[in-house]
C-alpha cells in the first residue's frame, strides 16, 4: 500500500514537472500501461522504444528543433487506473497518449476519444471497437493478427511442407477468435488441425493440454498465447520426449526464442515488424543506434521497436504538416499510403484504422 501512494506520488511530480521543463505543452504525450507486475517488462520496452524516438529525433516546425517528450504512468493493469492516469495528465496539458497499454484501459476512456477530447495513437490493445472507420481520433499499429496467422499457415504449409499441426491457445476472447480464424486457413490448405486445445489464463493449468498434445502426437504446434505459457507447454512437451516437435507463434510469444535458447527448441513467430537486431533497413539500424545510446541496458526486441517506429512516424507527422495539434497529427498519419519510412512500409487503411501490421514477417530461431 505505501508503494502503491509512494509511486503515486512519483508519478504526478514526473508529470508536473515535465509541465515546467516543455517549451511547448502539445509537444508532450502521454503513456498510461504496466510499468510494475506481471506485465512490467513489456511496458519498459514500450515506453522505451517511444522515448529512444523521441530523445534521438527532434520535431522541426517553422525552422526550429524540439524534442517531444512522453510523460510515463504506471497503471499496473488496472483500466480503472489507467483512466484516472488519462485524467491526471489531461489536467497537466497532455490530449495525446501513445501506446496505452490494454483493450479495457483505452476502452476506459472511449467517450474522450469518441467526443475528441483526446487523441490515442498506436494503443497496445486490438478490441474491434478500436477498428471502428469512424473512430477519428485513434489509430492502430499493433495487434492485427489475421496477416500473422495467414503468413504462418503459409509458412508451415507451402514452404516448409509440414504437416500433423496442433494449435495450444488462450481462453480468452481475441485468442479464441484467432484459433478459429487459424483453423479455416488451415483447413483452406487441406490441413486439418489435428488438436485445438486451450488453458485457463488465470490459474495456468496446462495438465488437460498437455495430456490432450501428448496423445494427438503433433509435429506442429501454433502457439496463440502469451509467452509464458508457451513456455511451460514446451517444457512440458520435452519432458516428455517430443524432441521431434516444431513450434510457432504470434509476436505475443516474442520473448520464447531467448527464453528456451540453451535447449536448441525450434520456435518461430510472426511479426509486424523486420528482425529488430538482423533487419539492415535504415530505421532498424537507427532504432539500435538509438537504443543503445539512451537505454543501453535494453535489449533490442520488435515490442521496443514496433514503439520506437511508431514515435518516429509521429515526429515525422509533426514535421510533415508543421503543427502540434492532435487532429492534424492524426490526419498527417491517416494521409500515409504507400510510404516508404527509412526502408519501412507503412500505408493507412481507413477500413480498420490501421497503419501498418498488413506486412508481416516470420523470425525464425
């Protein structure tokens, strides 16, 4: 409890005294996500990311240089904090917020975004109502998962020719709905799965997923879970001498790879974004560079750069139209078709408010 006040505590003089240190209060936005518990690490790396962009390019408007500075709030998970975080900063200046973390903390603050009151880019989140044409005052970049599904079945099947696929998910809403999505696109290429098989994301029970992989025999399995999990599967699976077993994932399950690395598992995953640390495009390069001056404790990760991609495309909106003002960002953003960013792809698509998560990429271990 007395954390909780003392980080509290922390955070509003963080976000006051950023109130005192900006020359110009439109250049200052606002981040809302886990920055302690369960999801800490991610948050890190996404507020890093936007702030390596930030520190390392500045905003030219009318002839003169600003650097954009992000005011960071832990929420801890809780859509409740996270909408009083929103209201705090609103009250300090900021009306807009980048990469707000979770579909219930941003779908808190809906009525804002809906009345204009704020603008959300690049949210962590991929709740349908986020994909809404009319939704003028947000914009998407991450979480578009049927291109990632689509350029794994494709992978699997017509590339590497495998077959005997199993699919291990989470019991929640969107993984659920990307399981059944996975399995017609197997089914297209006359590749049935042989086992659909979910855990609890609450307790982690892995035994009856286990016991059902085991007696199905699989030479595949689509991991459609947070990273964890997988792991504990995988393991599991080993224990039990299935060495022969192949695995793949979404860019949830990004972290695997470094995680199973001394036992030689196989694990690839889909991904919105190039291999951050093998990608010799101009922006990856300039994302390491970057990283490695301001965060050099920070390891190089496609969550960290997905972010860092999306804070420089926001300078770069801001130098493009030569304003600070929320709805011109997002319409500079919305205006991107077809763009070739430092070697990145990026093309608006105003059916689902998205602005790049079309292309995707397979990372293979």
């Amino acid at each position: 409890m007395a954390f909780s006040y003392y980080f509290a505590l922390i955070s509003l003089f963080s976000c006051a005294s950023l109130t005192a240190q900006a020359t110009d209060p439109a250049l200052r936005f606002g981040f809302s996500g886990s920055l302690s518990g369960h999801f800490g690490s991610y948050g890190i790396m996404i507020s890093r990311g936007i702030q390596a962009a930030f520190k390392g390019h500045a905003c030219s408007i009318d002839g003169k240089k600003e650097h954009a500075e992000l005011v960071c709030m832990d929420d801890r998970g809780d859509a409740a904090k996270t909408k009083s975080n929103i209201s705090i900063m609103r009250k300090n200046g900021i009306h807009s917020f980048v990469g707000v973390m979770g579909s219930r903390g941003v779908l808190s603050v809906l009525p804002l975004i809906e009345q204009q009151k704020i603008a959300v880019f690049f949210p962590w989140g991929a709740d349908s109502k986020f994909k809404n044409q009319k939704l003028s005052n947000i914009i998407n970049a991450l979480g578009l998962i049927e291109p990632q599904i689509d350029h794994l079945v494709h992978s699997i099947i017509e590339e590497k020719k495998l077959e005997g696929i199993a699919i291990f998910h989470a019991d929640d809403s969107f993984s659920t709905k990307a399981t059944t999505y996975c399995a017609e696109q197997l089914a297209k290429h006359g590749a049935q799965p042989l086992l659909i098989t979910h855990y609890n994301r609450y307790t982690l029970d892995l035994s009856k997923g286990l016991s059902a992989l085991c007696n199905a025999d699989p030479r595949v399995i689509i991991c459609i879970s947070t990273g964890m999990p997988a792991v504990k599967i995988i393991n599991l699976l080993f224990r039990k001498g299935f060495y022969g077993c192949t695995f793949f994932g979404i860019d949830s399950t990004f972290l695997i790879p470094e995680i199973l690395a001394t036992k030689g598992v196989p694990f690839s995953y889909s991904a919105s974004v190039p291999d951050p640390i093998t990608s010799t495009i101009s922006l990856a390069q300039q994302y390491r560079d970057d990283l490695e001056k301001f965060y050099p404790d920070e390891k190089p990760t496609i969550l960290s750069f997905a972010y860092y991609i999306c804070g420089r495309l926001i300078i770069d909106a801001i130098s493009q139209r030569q304003s600070l003002d929320k709805q011109i960002i997002m319409q500079a953003l919305e205006s991107m078709e077809n763009y070739n960013f430092h070697g990145f792809p990026v093309h608006f698509n105003p059916q689902n408010r998205y602005l790049f998560g079309q292309k995707t990429w397979l990372l293979e271990s």
